[in-house]
C-alpha cells in the first residue's frame, strides 16, 4: 500500500480533474504489475497494473489508494476488468465519495466472490491525498486554500519599503508545490499593482493543464503592461463588477484575457462567485495569494476551506503595517473565525507553516 500511495503521488497536476490512483498487484510476494493515473493516460491505475501483470494477475492481491469504479466515465468500470483478470483479493485504502461509486466497486467485486479488505492504517493519508478531490464531490466546491507568510507578529507588509521577501527561499520553494497542486490561484488588483507577480508554477514538473490565474479586479485597473497580461495565453481570467470600463473590458479581451463580471456587496467582486466558476471549470483546488484586504474577504464570506500560513522569525509591529487578514473584521472575540485539524510544519532552521481548517459547524 506504501508503494500504491507514492505511485498515486507521480498524478500531481497530471490526474486532475480525476483523483490520484496507484495500483500495484502482488502474486506471491513478488510485485508483478503496477499503475498510475494521469488525465491524458486516460487508463485509469488499476488497468495499467492489470496490463503488466498479464495472466500473472489471476490468484494475485492488488493494492489501490481509493475504491476500484465501478461505472463508465471516459473509460469501463476498473471492477469489471479486475473480475475477468481474476484478481483474488483487493487491498483499498479508501473508498470513493463519487455517487457513482460510493462503495458499488466493493459490493461488484464481494459478490462475485473477491476478498475486499480496507487498509485502514492508511485510510487517512489516502484522503488526504485526495482531499481536493474528495472535497469536490462532496459539495461541488474547489478546495480554496488562503496562503499567505508574514512575521511572527502577523505582518505581511510594511508601510514603506517592501523589498525583499518575508520567508526563506525554502518556504518558498514549499509554495509553489502547493502551486503546482492547485488547479487555480486567485490574487486582488492591490497585489498585482504592488507587486506585479507572475503567479506561475515554478516547479519545472509536467502538469495536464496549466494553472489558471484570476485576479479580483473590479473596476479593470490591471495594467496591459503587466507581467500577468503580458504573459496571458488562455489562462488568465479577470473577475470585474458592472462598474468596469466596457473600453478596458475590450483593451483586455483584445490581449485574449477572459474578463467575467461578478457583482458582490459593495461594489465588489463576489469571490464565492469567482469560485464557484472554477468549480464548473473542474478545478479541484484553488489557492488564495492576495492581500490583506481581499484575504479578510474570502475569509469573511466563507469562501476558504483551509488556510497555509508561513512564519518568518521576525517582528515588524506598528499599527501600519499590514496584518494578513485586514478589513473590518471582527469586533468581538467571541465572533472570530475558528479553525481547527491544525498541523505544524517547521522549515528549518527556524521558520514553521501552520495548516488548518475552517470550522464548518459555528
């Protein structure tokens, strides 16, 4: 199963919008077949592991993170093809949230008289390995991430001179594999203005679709001579309101950039809106690398899920620099934003990234 979860990993930004799978059959305690999933493969990981095993499949143990399917999408259900490989036993990890499946793979293979049995020592790290994936089907929703680095006192900006980085290039070579992970990033006009960021994946690794950029831009301040217009080629979207421009709406458009409108309280761009698009667009996981103001919005109107917050052992302090969730927020503690499922993770030599999770149920 160790070997199943890190061939299911080589599907990073190549398996999406479908979930990351490994596959690996053993027939008497030798390997003699493995798979993995990839968009463009189209062969799902439990066909490429049938395809090397051959005829050794029959009597043998196959190891898969996540339920064999059991229904007919781009290609035949995998529990079919297992029963005519007379596969013996199946080892899973997971089961599959899809309505498709959702245990009908188990239920196909145990009647016609194949041992199913759970791992169910590696039932967490097989959700979250597939956690965007699981997500998306549970409510249709990407998995919006906030990242964000700042000091120790929560500062991710100065008043004046803003040069430099606040974390280490290690932590920031953390970043972008969240980038290559993600299906999508959201930025705000303020970051592009200031900054005037890329927003690309720098990792260098193959991915089956490239990352989607979107900018909060209500009015269509973002520059045409901007790194990010500049480098538009069809991913690039620019989330406006009705107040816009029509004449920098087609500025835009003329560099082939997709401009949407998206009309929210107060004159804003609706981000639960913006994400929603990119749920119909298949993207599973988004980031969020904005600003201060626009991290208070995606906060304040429930559209993050989980947040990735870099620490850099320093202190800004001063009431103008930048907190990382600015806004009005809130004025009582008793109203704050709760997380919880909170994991540490320490870059050395003595920077941390905090992981948690918007509590749902408050």
């Amino acid at each position: 199963m160790r070997e199943a979860l890190d061939l299911a990993r080589k599907g990073v930004a190549l398996a999406t919008p479908n979930p990351m799978v490994g596959a690996v059959i053993v027939r008497e305690g030798e390997v003699v077949g493995r798979g993995f999933h990839t968009w463009e493969g189209l062969k799902h990981a439990e066909i490429l592991a049938l395809e090397e095993a051959g005829t050794r499949a029959e009597g043998a143990t196959i190891y898969v993170n996540l339920e064999p399917c059991s229904h007919t999408g781009r290609t035949p259900p995998c529990a079919d093809a297992l029963l005519r490989a007379r596969i013996a036993k199946v080892v899973a990890a997971s089961s599959d949230p899809n309505p498709l499946v959702a245990g009908e793979g188990f239920r196909r293979l145990r009647a016609s008289g194949v041992q199913v049995e759970i791992a169910t020592d590696f039932q967490a790290e097989a959700e979250k390995l597939n956690e965007p994936f699981f997500h998306f089907i549970r409510t249709g929703r990407p998995l919006t991430t906030l990242k964000s680095a700042s000091t120790l006192d929560g500062k991710i900006a100065a008043p004046e001179d803003n040069s430099g980085w606040i974390t280490s290039e290690r932590a920031r070579a953390h970043v972008q594999e969240l980038r290559h992970a993600a299906d999508a990033i959201i930025t705000g006009i303020g970051t592009v203005l200031a900054d005037d960021p890329q927003l690309t994946d720098r990792t260098g690794l193959p991915r089956v679709r490239p990352l989607l950029r979107v900018v909060l831009d209500s009015t269509l301040r973002l520059p045409l001579e901007s790194k990010l217009a500049r480098s538009a080629n069809e991913d690039l979207i620019v989330a406006a309101t009705s107040a816009a421009s029509a004449e920098r709406r087609r500025a835009l458009e003329n560099r082939g950039i997709a401009v949407r409108i998206f009309d929210g309280p107060r004159g804003r761009v609706d981000i639960r809106d913006v994400i929603s698009l990119l749920g119909e667009r298949r993207c599973l996981s988004v980031m969020i690398e904005a600003g201060s103001k626009v991290n208070w919005a995606a906060l304040e109107c429930g559209a993050v899920d989980k947040v990735f917050l870099y620490y850099a052992p320093k202190i800004l302090g001063g009431l103008q620099s930048l907190p990382m969730a600015g806004g009005i927020g809130k004025l009582r503690r008793a109203d704050a934003i709760l997380l919880e499922r909170t994991t540490l993770y320490p870059i050395p030599p003595d920077e941390f990234a905090v992981e948690a999770y918007v509590r749902r149920d408050v």
